[in-house]
C-alpha cells in the first residue's frame, strides 16, 4: 500500500498489538511517511443492522350438520354442549323421543335398533398467531456476519428384532432422532461515502408445524430470502414478504337436498375453513463511528 518512494531508505516494522508502525531512518521520509498515513487512516464504521420479522397467521372453521348411522354397538348419548355444539344421540334418546310423539295423529315412527345414533355438530374454531422476532448484530465494514439460533425436538424410533431359533424372544429397542428448526441470517454491509449500505443479504427461517400423529416427526416449514439492496443509514425497508389466502369448503349429505340453501344444513354435514397467512421481513442498518 505504501508508495515505493516513501519507503525507499527506511525500515518499517508493524506492531500489530498496538495497531502502529515502529519506522527507523532519515527524518523527511519518516514525515512524508507519517503525512500519507494520516490521509488513508480512517476510522472503520460499525454497521448495526436490525431484522424484523413479522409473522401472521389468521384461521376460521365452522362446521356443521347432521349424521346419522348405525355402529358397530350401541352408542351412549354424549359430547360437548358449550362451547360450541357436538352431541351425539345414541338410540335410548332417540326413541325417548320418538315415544313423545305418540298420540300425535297418524305419526307412529317406531323404535330405532340398538345401534342406531344421530350426530349433531355445531361449532367454530377461530385462532390468530401473531409472533414478531427481531434479532441484532453488527460488525465491521465490509466484513461478513451471521447468526444461527435453532429449536430442536425429538420423536421415537422404534425397531424389533427377534433373537434365537428355537425359543425366538422379540426385543424391541427405542431410539430418539432429532429433527431441527433454525433461523439463519448472513448480511455483510458496504458502507458508502454518504452514508449509503449496501447489504448483501441471506435469511433462511424455518419452523415446526404440527405432528400428523404423536409418535412421527414434527412437519417443517422452511422460508428463504437472498437479495442485495441499497438503505440508508437508519432507514427500515420491506426485504420480502409472502401472503397466502386459503378457502376451503366441503360437505357430504343427501344428493339434491343437500344443495338446497336452507335445507342443506339439514341433509348434510358440512365444513368450511378460511385461512390467512402474512409473512414480511423487514431491515433497518445504523451506522457507527
């Protein structure tokens, strides 16, 4: 870095603990020395840089009907009344009700079979999720920083062997695998004479969903973001963002009543979801001197 004719008949030898140069030899060379040191000698700026991401999710389902069957054995009358309606109406009620009705005219249904049940649901299930993380870090201009936080659960491997020939004995043993959820972020920073970053930016995010059973693994779901943007100093931008809108509206009844539009909920049982999901990642980089 040191032009040859400003070094020429002078030795310099570096003292990195002090971050200095210990120079021997003629008077002017060590001043024109010293004078192009103090014009390329600069305070390397500190770039803070704060992630946040903000992620939402909305869900409503409201399920309804009536079913009707016949079991396997008979059914016990129960469920929940409040909240929300899911009762089940085994073949004791049901012809307790059915005798109620005598003496009413010609209306004489008849007893049920032991088996027979009668489902009535009535429910909504609505939830919002709603969860904001915002990690920090900072390094030096021009230098590349990252961090790793992680969430690690466990699920049951289990395996059977059977041991011997003549008197076989099954041995079952059980192992827990790991499976990992993490959050990564890689930005290195460039910052410009008027106060100008530039980020180079790599944000990988991933997350647990639910089991489709106790015994598997967790479900995972994974996001990743790589751009390369220009902020200014203490300016929040939008990096990124993903927004998913789901409906889903499904049924099983009798054919014809149950396309009816006020009958239906009387000949069928029907299940409507709606689903809403925002995920946006946003950055602020503040410069330090």
């Amino acid at each position: 870095i040191i032009p040859g004719d400003i070094k020429q008949g002078i030795e310099i030898k570096e003292f990195g603990e002090l971050n200095s140069l210990v120079v021997s030899g003629s008077y002017p060379q060590i001043l024109a020395l010293e004078e192009f040191i103090e014009s390329i000698d600069r305070s390397v700026p500190v770039v803070v840089i704060e992630v946040m991401i903000v992620d939402y999710q909305r869900n409503n389902t409201v399920s309804s009907g009536i079913e009707v069957g016949v079991g396997d054995e008979p059914v016990q009358s129960g469920g929940k009344i409040y909240p929300g309606f899911d009762y089940r109406f085994g073949s004791e009620s049901i012809n307790r009700l059915l005798e109620s009705f005598d003496g009413f005219g010609a209306l004489n249904l008849g007893p049920v079979t032991p088996n027979f049940y009668v489902n009535l649901r009535l429910l909504e299930d609505n939830g919002i999720i709603n969860v904001k993380s915002t990690p920090k870090l900072s390094t030096l201009n021009g230098h590349e920083a990252n961090i790793s936080i992680g969430n690690t659960e466990y699920y049951v491997v289990e395996q059977t062997n059977v041991a011997g020939v003549q008197n076989p004995l099954p041995i079952t043993t059980r192992n827990y695998q790991s499976v990992q959820a993490n959050f990564t972020l890689t930005i290195k920073p460039i910052v410009s004479g008027d106060e100008q970053v530039t980020l180079d930016i790599d944000v990988e995010q991933s997350d647990f969903t639910a089991r489709i059973s106790p015994q598997a693994p967790p479900g995972s779901v994974s996001r990743k973001f790589t751009s390369m943007i220009r902020v200014g100093n203490e300016e929040m931008v939008l990096l990124g963002g993903l927004e998913e809108k789901g409906v889903n509206d499904s049924g099983s009844g009798v054919p014809l009543l149950s396309r009816i539009p006020v009958l239906k909920w009387l000949f069928s049982s029907r299940t409507r979801s709606y689903n809403k999901t925002k995920l946006n990642i946003f950055i602020k980089p503040t410069i330090l001197y």
